[in-house]
C-alpha cells in the first residue's frame, strides 16, 4: 500500500487569509484563551457568512478538547516517559501522558464545523479538518463517513474544491484522492480488522467515481488478502496492473497473492516483475521470495 503524506489541518496555525482570522491566530500563538473568546463572540454576530469564522471556532474547540493526563503504565509508551525502578534497579513501570478528547469540547468543535460546512460546502479544508479531528479522537466510524461524503460531493462538484482564502485548490482531484489514500493508511496503522471494512468502503466508493485509481484497486485487495480471500483479491489487482504495468507494489502484491493461492508458477512471474522494476528494497524483497518459492 502506497503511503502519502497526511493532510493535517495544524490547530491554531492558518495562513491568514482575512484580518479577522490573522488576528485569531496571534491570540493562539500567545494562547490568549479570554481574548479568543472575546473575539469569536463579537465575530459570530457579523461573521457567520465568513467561512473563516467557521475554521477559528473549530480549532478553539478543537485544542481545548485535546486533553492530556499522566497515569502509570507497564510498557514504555511512544511520547515521552518516566521510568520507575525499584530498590534493586529494575524497572518498576513507567509514567506517561495519556491523550484523549473531551466530548463536550469535542461537540463544539464539530457543530461549529458542520455548520460551516453546510454552508460553504466546496471549502475542502473544512472538510478535511472535520476529517483529521475524528482520527485523533479515534471516532472511525464518523471518520469513515466524512471521507465518503467528501468522495461523493466531489463527484458533484467535478473536483472543483476550494481553499483558504475560497481560493479554487490547486489539482484538486489529485490532492484530494491523495489526502483520502493517507486517511486510508491511518485506518490501515491501527492493525484492528474491524475497521478493514471501513478500508473497503472508501476504496469502493473511490472506485465508483474514479475505476481506474491504482491505489484503491490495491487497498481493496489487500482487504480480501487480509480476510484470507485471495481470488476475491486478484481482479482489482489485474486490473490495477493493465493501468500501469510498473507499479511494484502492485506486482508484488500479485505475486503474494498468487503465493496465498499456492500458485507457484505465476507467484514467481510476478516477483521477477518485481525484480526487473522495483528499487533497491523491492528487488532485495523479491530476491528472498524468489529463492523461497524456487527452493521448494
């Protein structure tokens, strides 16, 4: 599966793009929390046809309902850590920070947003934004359903999305498909098979609007491939490989599910595809699958 950069709406860090919402961000900068306030108040009097207005209140919200606490673990976490020993040296447990999002701020934050966008509802970055809030708050059914709805109105629109600024975006399409393979590997990084059917979904629905995007031909079979389900695997995939005959990931995804399958002759075709385009790492991967599957 390919990785993409992840699109990130960075809380409390816009590019302005109107003086009120650059006057908002110096206030987050200096985390000036009353006077924040005080400005999305008399904002929302005059300001609710501004999409911008709808953009600060959701990341006021938003970063006030990320909330951190320290508790006692057995294993080492990812952030930062304490370790505690005992008497004789051994490592005892460990202290560290553990995230989770309020409910109540993180409602705001989403009323706020959806309001905004129902009413501009060609602003990606609202879109978007709503996106990355409900992966952090690990809310992936919500999650799921945004990225379909953004897939679907973009259909409507003909990927004409907007910006910061209401600025038409830039290769819209591209970077909107691109984002949405990012949130894809965000499910995928969770390692729960319960959500493979989320992974599935949005990979249909690309499908549906978008047939010959490669990526979600390939998410969707490494889905089947994850649920044991080989021939269900291979079409998308061959019909991934007549798109574009190169692409290496998709050969050894092939390959591997020819192997599932036991299919020895084709599962060694399509590894020494891989062997003839692949980088560096591919072919060193596909050089200990070769001799693998050739010693048996």
């Amino acid at each position: 599966m390919k990785r993409l950069t992840i699109f990130l709406l960075a809380f409390a860090s816009f590019a302005a793009s109107g003086q009120t919402l650059a006057e908002f961000s110096a206030l987050a900068q200096k985390k000036d929390t009353l006077a924040q306030q005080a400005l999305l108040k008399k904002w929302e009097k005059t300001g609710t046809a501004d999409p911008d207005f709808y953009v600060a209140a959701f990341n006021y919200y938003a970063v006030h309902a990320r909330r951190e606490v320290l508790s006692l673990q057995t294993a080492e976490s990812e952030g930062e850590s304490l370790q505690l020993t005992d008497s004789i040296g051994n490592t005892a447990g460990y202290i560290g920070g553990t995230v989770y999002y309020d409910a109540g701020d993180t409602k705001k934050a989403l009323d706020y947003i959806n309001k905004g966008i129902a009413k501009f509802p060609d602003r990606l970055d609202l879109r978007f934004g709503k996106t990355y809030l409900l992966g952090e708050a690990e809310d992936w059914k919500l999650f799921t359903n945004e990225i379909l709805a953004a897939i679907d109105h973009s259909s409507k629109i003909s990927n004409k999305w907007k910006w910061k600024g209401n600025e038409p975006l830039e290769d819209a399409k591209k970077f909107m498909l691109g984002s949405i393979q990012a949130y894809v590997m965000q499910l995928y990084n969770t390692q729960d098979d319960l959500l493979l059917s989320n992974m599935a979904q949005i990979a249909e629905r690309v499908l549906k609007y978008y047939p010959h995007h490669v990526e979600s031909l390939s998410n969707l079979s490494i889905v089947y491939m994850l649920q044991n389900q080989p021939d269900k695997a291979l079409p998308p995939l061959l019909k991934a490989e007549k798109i574009d005959p190169k692409d290496t990931i998709v050969l050894g995804n092939i390959a591997h599910c020819y192997k599932m399958k036991n299919d020895t002759p084709n599962a060694i075709k399509y590894y020494e595809l891989v062997l003839k385009y692949g980088d560096e790492d591919s072919k060193q991967f596909a050089t200990g699958q070769l001799e693998k599957l050739k010693g048996k």
